[in-house]
C-alpha cells in the first residue's frame, strides 16, 4: 500500500476514536491481526490484537483527558513518520509515531517515540 496523507490522516482517526472509547473494537479496528505495537522505542512489542488491546487497557488514557495534535512529517512507500504534541492536564508530550500500514489500512506496526516537556 503506497502511504499517502489521506491514509495516514484515516489511520489516525482510528487511533484517535480508539484513544478516546477504550472500546476493544475500536482498538482492533486500527491495528491488523497480527500487528506489533511498540510503547517506546526499546520496548518489546505487543504482538497481535489480544495482546494490543490488553496492554493498552492497562494503560488507558482517560477519555476526554487529552488534547492532541499531529501533522506528517515523512510518508515513504508504507510508512510514515508523524509528529504529535499530546497535552494532558499537567503534562506535554511530544511525540514521534513510527507507522508502517496494511494493505487494509490498519496499522502494521506501531512505535511511539515520546518525550516529556
């Protein structure tokens, strides 16, 4: 699948209706069967929907509790590099999502490089 800016922005969306719902399906909905899923750059991944969706209940986001921003920065074949700034109440996080998609627009795989202000 060529990564385009319409895909990515699609991608995000789901990402974002995941973020904000917790809702499992929602979750599943953004990530292929067996996608990898990385929290951090040196993390081991979370490999597959059932592992992806118990991991990020674990660590859930309240909904509501965020604000966010992002913008591509490189798109190349099936990849894309985006750059976010996540507010939440106290506390900003700049980021850079490392995305690679399926030919179905889920994701593939997932890194999220973060930093806190």
């Amino acid at each position: 699948m060529a990564t385009s800016a319409a895909t990515v922005a699609a991608w995000v969306d789901l990402y974002r209706a995941a973020w904000l719902s917790n809702d499992p399906d929602d979750i599943r909905a953004a990530f292929a069967e067996d996608a990898e899923y990385r929290d951090g750059p040196n993390s081991e991944p979370w490999v597959g929907h059932a592992d992806i969706v118990e991991r990020w209940l674990a660590q859930q986001d309240a909904p509501g509790d965020t604000t966010f921003e992002w913008q591509p920065v490189a798109l190349e074949a099936d990849t894309a590099v985006i750059r976010c700034l996540t507010t939440y109440p106290g506390r900003v996080f700049d980021n850079l999502w490392v995305l690679r998609l399926a030919d179905d627009g889920r994701a593939r795989e997932f890194t999220d490089w973060y930093i806190e202000r």
